[in-house]
C-alpha cells in the first residue's frame, strides 16, 4: 500500500480544488432540553410501560455536526413516546455545540480533545481532565445501561451515508437488520483512541448489547437531516420502540470490511484528486496519494474508500480501505 515512488516515476497531478461546504442547516434550539430533567443536563430519557430493550441516541459527540441533534430535536417536540423499552436521547458534547459560529464551522468540533477517541476505562478512570473527558464521565452511567446504541453523526467532506459497525458481529447485524443507509462498513476505528462504539460494552464479541455509528451525509446538508431522520426511525421500529409500518421494499444492505487503515506520516500528505467517500477504485495499485516521500496505492481491485479526509493532519486518519465481505453461508 505505501511505496517508496521509483526513479524518474511520473509525479502525480496537482491535487484539484477542494469541494466547497455549504451550510444548508443551521443549529437547532436546544434550549427546552439543557435543564436537568433526570441527573445529567442534556439527557432525556422516556420509559414505557412494557419491557424492552434500552436505546440510546447520541448527536453532538463532535459539536459542528448538528443534523442529528436536529433530529433528536425533532423527536422531543414530537413527543415521540417508545411503545416498549426505554429510549435515552443524549445530547453529548454541548460545550463545542455552543462554540459554533458559521464563519469558522469547523473549530467547534470539540473544545480541547476528539470526544470520539476517548472510549476506554483507562481515560475515563484516569485523573486527566479535559472538556470532553468530563462530558464523557458524565453521560457514562447512561451509556453503560444500553443495550442498542446509535451514534449520530454527518461527513466534513462529500460521501454516500453509511453505517460503521465497528468490528463486532453484533454491530454489523444491528448495522444491516437497520437497512437505512444500506452500506455498512466493519472496521476498527482510528489509532488516535477508541470511539464511543469501540466502548467495552460494545465491543467485547461476546457482550449481548451492540453499537453502530450512522455517518448520514455532508455536516450541514438539508438531505442529512432527512437521512438521520430516516435511520433513527427505522431503528426504533427495529427495536419495537416504534410501531411497524408497512414500507416500500428496500435495497439490502451492502457489507464491506475495512482492511487497511492510512494514517497520514507528514503534514505534506495529499490525494491526488478530492475522492469521494463510498467510491470504488477498480485497479490494484492505482495511486491514491502522497505523503511525504511515500506513495499511496490500492491493495486490492475494487477497492472502496471510506470517508477519505482530503486534508488530514499528521497522525489522523487519511481513508480507511475497505473491500466486499461476502455473505455468510
């Protein structure tokens, strides 16, 4: 996958403009629900009467993708009620979400750390203090009551929505029994720390609650929010949370795995032109990008980028290499 380039091999072609965010969307109100309605402010929990499993929903574990705090919005308003079970909304990292300003979207993403990276007892036990580790403390004692968990979240750069099931066979069978988006992708999260579907709960193969994280679209795309919408909808009727409503046959759901992981080495590093998530590179070896002195080539044929970062920084996450998982018999 990373080659040294050869003597006198052709450069690449200077990386084309970059596509350009625009902002469809803007931050919900969540004023009704910042009091503390049940011990931990921006929580809500609703119980019904008849047992069932406990779903949580968590948007704003990155403050600038607020299409899932919209629709978790949405659902308080409507005062959506489960039929069985209990269904936790968690409105998670409201300190970077209050940051947000249109001007700079991008900088409200956390306020002193990735809240997705800090999922393992180690941190959350530990003396560290930051925004986000405190947040985390907070919301645990929810999330370690879940039996099913959504994570809501929207793309910086363009792609087909997904559904990461993280690297459980639970995940997965949660991810494809859902349906809504179609493509779900297995992988095993990022070297910079555990996400909060990467949480021991989730991720131990042989636990009985499972996790996926919903990457529904652009950050601040109007088609996002109606995705979201969508998927959340679809889980809770999964779950019996919602009642069943006769549908329209969908497409079934499309499994790959991710099998390399590209972290960028240098600051230099760059895509020869602005992928797209979700696209699929036919030839073994194509050249996908430079960082530093390394190139950058698929492994495989038919080769899906997840998520590409057109502009990572040094130790991020550039894509995520993925290819067809076939059925199992």
């Amino acid at each position: 996958m990373r080659r040294r380039p050869k003597f006198l091999e052709t450069l690449p072609p200077a990386p084309q403009a970059l596509p350009i965010c625009t902002q469809e969307i803007t931050p919900p109100d969540l004023s009704p629900w910042l009091a503390d309605h049940c011990g931990i402010p921006g929580v809500m929990h609703h119980e019904a009467p008849r047992p069932g499993p406990h779903v949580v929903l968590t948007a704003l574990i990155h403050g600038n993708e607020f299409a899932g705090a919209i629709v978790l919005d949405r659902l308080l308003r409507e005062q959506v009620r489960p039929a069985c079970g209990r269904l936790s909304l968690v409105f998670a990292n409201l300190a970077a979400f209050a940051r947000f300003t249109p001007d700079n979207p991008v900088a409200s993403r956390f306020v002193e750390e990735d809240m997705n990276r800090v999922w393992n007892r180690q941190s959350l036990s530990s003396p560290r203090r930051s925004t986000e580790l405190d947040r985390a403390r907070a919301i645990l004692p929810v999330i370690d009551t879940a039996d099913i968990l959504m994570d809501l979240h929207s793309m910086l750069w363009p792609g087909a929505p997904l559904i990461l099931a993280g690297a459980t066979e639970s995940g997965r069978r949660l991810s494809t029994m859902i349906g809504d988006p179609p493509l779900v992708v297995s992988d095993h999260g990022h070297q910079a720390g555990p996400r909060l579907i990467d949480y021991a709960r989730f991720a131990d193969p042989d636990s009985p609650y499972a996790a996926c994280l919903l990457e529904a679209g652009a950050h601040w795309a109007a088609d996002t929010v109606e995705t979201t919408d969508s998927a959340v909808r679809a889980l809770l009727r999964h779950c019996g949370l919602l009642p069943a409503v006769p549908e329209s046959p969908v497409a079934a759901s499309r499994h790959l795995v991710v099998t390399d992981i590209v972290t960028a080495q240098t600051p230099s590093f760059r895509f020869v032109r602005p992928f797209l998530g979700g696209e699929i590179i036919r030839r073994q070896g194509t050249l996908l990008a430079q960082d530093g002195p390394d190139e950058i080539r698929t492994p495989y044929p038919d080769c899906m980028l997840v998520m590409p970062n057109l502009r990572p920084g040094r130790g991020q996450t550039a894509v995520r290499l993925a290819q067809t998982s076939y059925p199992r018999p």
